[in-house]
C-alpha cells in the first residue's frame, strides 16, 4: 500500500514562520500517527509572478506545481497568518486556481496564526467556508496560534500543542480510512479473478 500524500501549504512571506511552525508541527504530529509522503510550501515557494497571473496558465512554473501538488494530494495542511481578519489574499489567490472538484472529500486540516487572540475565530468564519465550496473535508479541529504561544519560533504552548494532536489525530484517520478503501478497491478485481480460476 503506498503512503497517502500530505500536502502542507503556508501563506507566509518569509522562513522562518509562525505559519510555518504550525503547519509543520500538525505534519509531524501526523506522521507520528501514519505513514505518510508529506511534502511543504510556502507562498513564498510560487515566486514572485504568482501575484501577477490572471489564469492558471499565466502560473510561473513554481506556482504551477504547488497548484498541483495541492490537487493531487490525499490531505491538506493549510495555513495563513491573519491579514485585516482573514487569510492573505495571495493564500486566496493559489486556491483561485485550484480546480474545484480536486478537493472533493479531501480532508484538510486548517491553522492560523495572528498577533492575538482577537483574531482565533478566522479558522471558522474565513477558512471553513473557502474549503467548503470546494466540498472538502475540514477537519473539526482547526488550529489558531497567536504570538504568545510560541517562544524562539517554536510552539510551546500546551492546549495549542493539544489542539495541534487533536486535527493530527483528526487527519490521519480520514488518511488511514482512504487509503485502507483505495487498497481493498485495487484488491477487489484480483480477487474476483483468483475467485473464477477455481
């Protein structure tokens, strides 16, 4: 059985992030749970035309495949920093491109972070609805991190830390779950064939 992909993206300008910490942390804490290829970006990864295309095939090339790295991907990790009480728009911009039915059923685990806890509610009134056009699969736990929970850029707070396992543990069950019905679906023709040999 091949490993689920686990495509994390990050809507940071500039590495190191707190974004970036949070979607890496919410990886780690799913590998921990499942074997999984995971693969990160940050906008900061689609190049400097990214806020210049007007349709997908204005994408510089880097843009392009983070497009379409997210549409071939069995799990999402998204992010942003909060940005005058949403995600940034060029976060909005790469998912303008995104082909709406690739997300169909695709668990995604949203994160954020901001400079307070003011701003811990964009999780649900910006990020739910976006990934809910695309009738994706977000998960229940959503995850906002704001400046005082992290110390040095590493997330030291422990219910931010708890809520991080939670989505983890969230996404690796619905990743568990496709691939266990992706393998017995591939097995089903074999075994309908070994089946009429006897």
């Amino acid at each position: 059985m091949t490993r689920p992909k686990l495509v994390g993206f990050s809507a940071n300008l500039q590495r190191p992030s707190k974004t970036r910490t949070l979607v890496e942390a919410i990886a780690e804490e799913t590998a921990a749970r499942i074997p999984v290829e995971i693969r990160l970006y940050d906008v900061v990864d689609a190049g400097p035309g990214l806020g210049s295309a007007w349709s997908r095939g204005d994408l510089p090339l880097p843009a392009r495949r983070i497009v379409e790295e997210i549409e071939e991907a069995d799990g999402l990790i998204v992010g942003s920093p909060v940005y005058k009480g949403a995600y940034t728009g060029l976060f909005k911009h790469v998912f303008d491109f995104v082909d709406p039915a690739a997300l169909v059923n695709k668990p995604v685990a949203i994160a954020a972070t901001g400079g307070g806890a003011r701003h811990a509610l964009v999780v649900e009134h910006a990020f739910r609805p976006l990934f809910g056009f695309f009738s994706a699969l977000a998960l229940p736990t959503a995850v906002y991190a704001s400046d005082p929970d992290f110390r040095d850029g590493a997330l030291v707070d422990a219910g931010i830390r708890a809520r991080v396992g939670d989505a983890a543990g969230q996404l690796a069950a619905l990743l568990g779950q496709a691939a266990a019905s992706a393998a017995a679906s591939a097995r089903g023709p074999e075994l309908r064939a070994a089946g009429a040999g006897r």
